[in-house]
C-alpha cells in the first residue's frame, strides 16, 4: 500500500503551487581533489535503497478525495536528478554563492522525484561541492540531516554500498487509489472516536492535553496578532543566498558566561544580524522594536527518519531595539524560557489533527490562498538543525562546511537556517533578490555580535 502524505507535507505542495517555492536545501563543502561525474554518479546511485523517497513521485487522487500518495516512479532516471556545474574563476566564495542562489531559484519538477542534487566543481583551494534540493514536502529539517548521515561515512576509507536491482513496483490505478483514499477517509474519523473513547476512560489526563492544547491555540493566534513592518513584503521569484561559519566552542563560550542556551545565543546573533540590517538601512529603531519569527519545532520521535514533515512551531520577538547584547540574550533567554513552558508548541499539531475533517481539496486551496494572503505578523523564520559533531566523508573526502537552506514563506523576504557540523555552526540566509540586495549585513551582524558577547566581562 502507497504512503499517503500527511496534511503538513500535502501544505507544503499547496504552498508551491501558490507562486512559492519550497525546496529545502544544504551545500556540502569538501576537500579536494573532485571526483568526476561518473565517478559522483556511481556513489549516488549506490546509496539510493537508503533513501527509497528518492525515487518515488507524488500520485494525486482522482477529484482530490483524499491526500496524494508517494508512489515509485516508473520512468526513474538518475541522471535527470544528477546535475554538473563548474564555477567561473577565480572560484571564490562570491562566485559560489552567486551559482547556487542561481540554482536554488529553479523549483523542483513536482511531477517527478522531489529532488535534485549538483556537483560544483572548481571552487577556490581544490575543494568541490554537492547542493541539494529536496522538496519539503518529502522532508524536514531534522529528517534531511538523518539522510546526509546516511549517506555519508564516518572514516575516509567507508566500504561502497552494494548497487542492488531496484525496479518500481506497479503504480497504482485510479480505482485502487480511490478505494484506498475512501478508506483512509473512513479511518482517520474513526481513528479520532477511538481516541475520543479512551479520554473517556482517563478523563483527568485527557482534560490535561486538551485544555494544553487549546490554551497553546490561543497563545499561538495571540503571537499571529502582530504588526511589524521591517521585513514583511511581498516575495519574488529569484534568491540571494549567502552564509557565514561561526565557531561552536565560542557559542558555548558564551553560553557558559551568561547562561541559557546554545540556540539562545545563536539567536541573539540573529537579532544582532537583522538589527545591523535595519541600521545600515537607516532605520531609526526604537528600544522596544522587534522582529517577529517563527521557529520550527521538532516533533519527531526517537530514531524516526523515514522523511516526511515531524514540526510544529512556536513565536518568540527578536528585540532589535536593544543596542545591548547581553541584555538581548538575557530578553530571548527569558521569553525561550517561557515558551518551553507553554502549551503554544501543541497548537499546529492540534489544529492539523482537526484538519482530519476537511477535504484535501479545501487544504489545498487554502493553502494557495494563504501564500496571497497578506500577513503582516511574522517578519522571519529562524530554524536551528543541530548537525553531527564528527567527521563526516564521501568518497574518501572529508566534508568541510554544511550550509543549511531553508524555503521563503508568504510576505516573508528572509528565513535564516543554522546547522552545527563538527565544531562549527553555519548560517544559511535566504532573502529575495530585490527586496533585500543588502543581505550581507545580516551574516556580517551576526558574527559581529558573537564577538561582542565572547570578549565581554
């Protein structure tokens, strides 16, 4: 039986269809010398059992009856999701970053495997890259990092996989998929009565989660009740995409002086990167300005890393206001505390758990009319993937930078990634190419305010 897409994957193929695109991505940075394509091909197509989502496509159900379906793609060719690019001299960090936002511009063939991936080549040093673009539909942050380690080794010298005799398995028909989506359908109401049914049997623990639940809710549309206009706007089609390393013992350095956590700091080193933006722009800040994000929240339990979507989110204000970044760290400090607390991260689980009632059709639509909506509300997203803390290698080489990419989302101009990856920490910033020609003060800010805080006393 096909894997049905959950209402969080299926928003996110919604979402595409409304002018956005919604690749997720990582730029892989390794030592020299580069292999040649070929060579890149065999070690791909190698390791392509350990992701079998890499080979199947999205099936829609006949009038929409239910969730599409991932089905394996009878017409697969490698080759077509392989890509080849050689920089321009003098193979810098400017010509890299021009190619790849470039290249992360182009939206995804939804009517094929969901990702692409490219060997760069002639990079300054004799180093050589891999960008990939895979949908976020087929994955999140967290789940992508679980695929970068599974392809990946741990030692230069890691034993090549077995190409096994992989063939895809009938495609399904339209009766099958409408029986199977009428069951579906029948099921998951019957799968909530059940859960219905045993609240009744522990009502305190019950009542407990619903009232968190709904008390998240509501905290969640208060945090959507927000006016800021430094950042909101409408979105166009093309990306800058630039980043910056920053040294992860540093980050804990700072974590350990003036408490919280590793992710505060990091964020106090966004909120010092965007407040370097606005200033550069002449803003005149007041001292209670802020930008509102939106950060992802992992859900997904234990070793899980089947793909798909496990997050929810919460909302937190970046003061950028606050020329101080002690006093910065200590406001996010606080407020993270506070939503460690609240129920506000339940809130999208719930209300996509109640989506169970309502037909993929009117999610669908929904979801194109949300990226037209204008929302004045969140200004960013701001997601942290922790990333392994070890080496990592592919065809004997070591892996030297991982910059994570994350997707713009309705009226939302800059979405800042970071990854952790043995001992450093990367900032991906994605902004659009025409509202924000200036994004290079965002990276700049950051790792100015990192400094400031690590030689503070």
């Amino acid at each position: 039986m096909s894997d049905r897409l959950s209402t969080l994957d299926y928003s996110f193929l919604s979402l595409e269809r409304g002018e956005l695109p919604m690749h997720m991505g990582s730029l892989m940075v390794f030592e020299g010398p580069a292999p040649t394509y070929e060579e890149f091909r065999s070690a791909i197509a190698n390791r392509l059992d350990l992701l079998p989502r890499y080979r199947q496509r999205v099936r829609e159900v006949p009038m929409q009856l239910n969730a599409p379906v991932w089905v394996d793609d009878p017409h697969f060719q490698l080759d077509y999701h392989l890509r080849h690019i050689a920089l321009p001299p003098p193979g810098g960090e400017e010509q890299l970053q021009a190619i790849t936002s470039q290249l992360l511009d182009q939206r995804l063939d939804l009517s094929r495997p969901l990702w692409e991936a490219w060997l760069i080549v002639g990079i300054d040093g004799d180093n050589w890259a891999v960008l990939n673009k895979t949908h976020h539909a087929m994955v999140d942050g967290l789940g992508g990092t679980d695929m970068i380690e599974a392809i990946m080794d741990p030692k230069p010298g890691g034993t090549e996989p077995e190409p096994s005799d992989w063939a895809p398995t009938s495609e399904p028909g339209n009766s099958s998929l409408l029986t199977a989506a009428l069951t579906d359908l029948i099921k998951e109401p019957i799968r909530t009565i059940e859960q219905v049914g045993e609240a009744t049997r522990a009502p305190r623990t019950a009542a407990a989660a619903t009232a968190a639940q709904l008390a998240g809710t509501v905290k969640a549309g208060d945090k959507l009740f927000h006016s800021e206009d430094f950042l909101i706007g409408p979105v166009g089609p093309h990306r800058r995409w630039t980043w910056v390393e920053m040294d992860l013992d540093t980050v804990k350095g700072v974590k350990n002086k003036f408490g919280g956590t590793v992710n505060d700091v990091l964020l106090t080193a966004t909120t010092g990167g965007f407040r370097a933006l606005l200033l550069e722009r002449g803003e005149e800040l007041a001292s209670d300005a802020t930008i509102r994000t939106m950060i992802p929240v992992s859900v997904r339990q234990g070793a899980k890393s089947s793909g798909g979507n496990a997050v929810s989110a919460v909302f937190t204000d970046l003061p950028v206001g606050e020329p101080d970044p002690i006093e910065v760290l200590n406001l996010i400090r606080t407020d993270m505390e506070h939503l460690k607390r609240s129920p506000e991260a339940l809130a999208v689980p719930a209300l996509l758990n109640a989506s169970t009632f309502v037909s993929p059709g009117l999610l669908s639509a929904a979801g194109r009319l949300a990226a037209r909506v204008p929302q004045r509300s969140v200004g960013t997203v701001t997601t942290n993937i922790p990333g392994p803390q070890h080496p990592l290698y592919f065809m004997g080489r070591l892996m030297t930078g991982l910059v994570p990419f994350v997707p713009l989302g309705p009226r939302i101009r800059v979405a800042v990634a970071l990854m952790s990856y043995n001992g450093g920490v990367w900032a991906g910033i994605n902004a659009d190419y025409d509202a924000v020609p200036d994004v290079e003060q965002v990276p700049e800010g950051m790792v100015a305010t990192l400094s400031d805080l690590a030689h503070q006393r």
